[in-house]
C-alpha cells in the first residue's frame, strides 16, 4: 500500500510538472509578460508559501541564516541553482516551447555523470556509456528533426536548453550537504525567496512597468495556478521518496515531458516533426537506461 501511494506521488507530481510548463509558455505568449516578471513573482509567492508552512509548524525558519558558512551556501543555491534552472528553463520555453524545454532538462543525468566520473577518476559502465549515446542521439534528431541540412531550433533556444541541463546539475549536486543540515523544504523555501529577490533587484525599474499585467485576471488565475501546481508538484516528488527507490522516481519522472507533450499539442497546438517525436521517446527510453544503470552500479 505504501508503495502504490509512492507511484501515485510521482506520477502526479511529475505530471503536474509536466503541466506547468506549457502554463508558463500560454502565460508568456498571452500576456507580454517578460521572463523575469513571472519568475519573479513564482518564486517570491512560493518560497514565502512554503516558509510561512514550516513556520506554522514550528520549525526555527531563520537559523540557517545566523551562520556565514549555511547564509553564503544559500545565497549560491538560491542565486545560482534555484534562479540558475528556473531562467534557463523559463528562457528555453520562451524561445521554443514547453516539451523541448522539458526535454533538454533530461540531458542533466548526463551532465552529472560525465561531472563525478572526472572528478573521481573513472570511466563510467558501458551501460551508462550506452545510455548517454542514446540519450544525445534523441537530442539530435529533437534539433535536426531528421534532416542533416540545418537544424529546426534556433541558437537560442539551443543555448537556454543546454543551459537548463548544465543549472539543473549544479542544481542537484551543490545543495546536498545544505538539505542535509536543514532539510530540502527549508533550503528549497528559502532559495526560491533568495532568487526571486536577488532577480527583482536586477530589474527593479523594469518590474513596476509589468505590474499591471497582475490586475488581468486571466493572466492573474494563471500565474496563480503556476505557483501552486508548481508547490504541490514539488510536495509530491519529494514525499514520493520515503516510498519508493531513486530509479523508480526518475523512470515515472517521464510522465513529466509526456505530460508538457500531450498538454501542449491539445491546449497550444504545438506541432513536432515526426523525427522529434521519436528524438522525445528515444531521449527518454536512453535517461531511463541511464537511471537503470546507476542503480545496478550502486547495489554493485
């Protein structure tokens, strides 16, 4: 029973990922609204959502801060790994849309393997080798969509895209000794409030211009709606862990890019090359591949 209730975590969770990246792109297509406005307000309304619960139920919020080392290790999570990922992917679906956005986050497994296998020294099983081959071989039929004559992506979209795999691997590697003293709810908390207030002070005269895009009550519902199905994903993925193993999680994590895939072509109208719907799968079956064998590795 607790397993089931695991599966079902994940599975939800990543699709509700899934879902708020093509709210993030109609939300941006609809309403003028730069990146850096709608992040912004994601991550200052969540993150000071998910403080204010652990605060109600009465965990010391404030302490990682009276500390140099735990303060400046949030300031660099916060900066570069919560704002890091969520610009680049934010930017990625701006410049192309929500599934390929989706999709070069998956190349982050290769990311942080390629990562620990130079900085311990060793080469990794043939089946993660496998696994990377497979994965990139998908990603360059997602850019060529086939044809070797150019390739269907702009180099923007090619930039943000590799960006989101680079930021989502320091995102998963930096803060693991920073989860592991405060909790992953305090420091995700308090790193989206870190980025979100370190991106208004970046743009703070442009800021006021956009306020009135909150008063539209479309684009009102729909940045509210992204802020809390991004919170209860995240909830979800998180809780999914006491209940079922790491492979399991990143395998169900495709519903994820399935998800933003079938959202997207029934509610925007997104239309992918048949050569880039079997890059999708193919990339997805080579980041399964990869997870597989990193827990063979483990056990071994």
């Amino acid at each position: 029973m607790e397993r089931l209730k695991g599966l079902a975590m994940i599975i939800i969770g990543a699709s509700l990922w899934g879902l708020s990246g093509p709210m993030m792109e109609w939300t941006l297509d609809n309403s003028g609204m730069s990146v850096s406005f709608l992040l912004t307000v994601r991550l200052l309304v969540a993150g000071l959502i998910i403080i204010a619960y652990l605060k109600l139920k009465g965990k010391k919020v404030m302490r990682p801060w009276r500390q140099k080392v735990w303060a400046r290790q949030m300031v660099i999570f916060g900066v570069l790994g919560m704002l890091g990922v969520q610009f680049a992917f934010t930017s990625a679906i701006a410049e192309s849309n929500a599934v390929i956005a989706t999709l070069f986050q998956f190349l982050s497994p290769i990311y942080v393997i390629l990562f620990v296998s130079f900085r311990q020294k060793f080469i990794p099983p043939i089946a993660q080798i496998i696994g990377m081959v497979v994965t990139l071989g998908g990603l360059f039929l997602l850019l060529t969509n086939g044809s070797l004559s150019g390739f269907s992506l702009s180099t923007s979209a090619v930039f943000w895209g590799v960006a989101v795999g680079f930021a989502f691997t320091f995102y998963t590697l930096y803060p693991v000794r920073l989860m592991q003293e405060w909790g992953v709810l305090l420091s995700i908390g308090w790193a989206m409030v870190v980025g979100g207030a370190a991106l208004f002070v970046t743009n703070f005269l442009t800021m006021f211009r956009e306020i009135p895009y909150l008063f539209d009550w479309k684009i009102a519902l729909m940045l509210l709606g992204i802020i809390i199905v991004g919170t209860v994903a995240f909830l979800l993925f998180l809780a999914s862990m006491n209940f079922i193993s790491p492979i399991e999680t990143s395998i169900l994590s495709s519903f994820e890019p399935l998800t933003a895939m079938i959202v997207s072509v029934v509610w925007l109208g997104a239309v992918l090359g048949v050569w880039q719907l079997a890059g999708a799968v193919t990339m997805l079956l080579g980041v399964t591949g990869i997870s597989i064998a990193g827990g063979r590795v483990k056990k071994e």
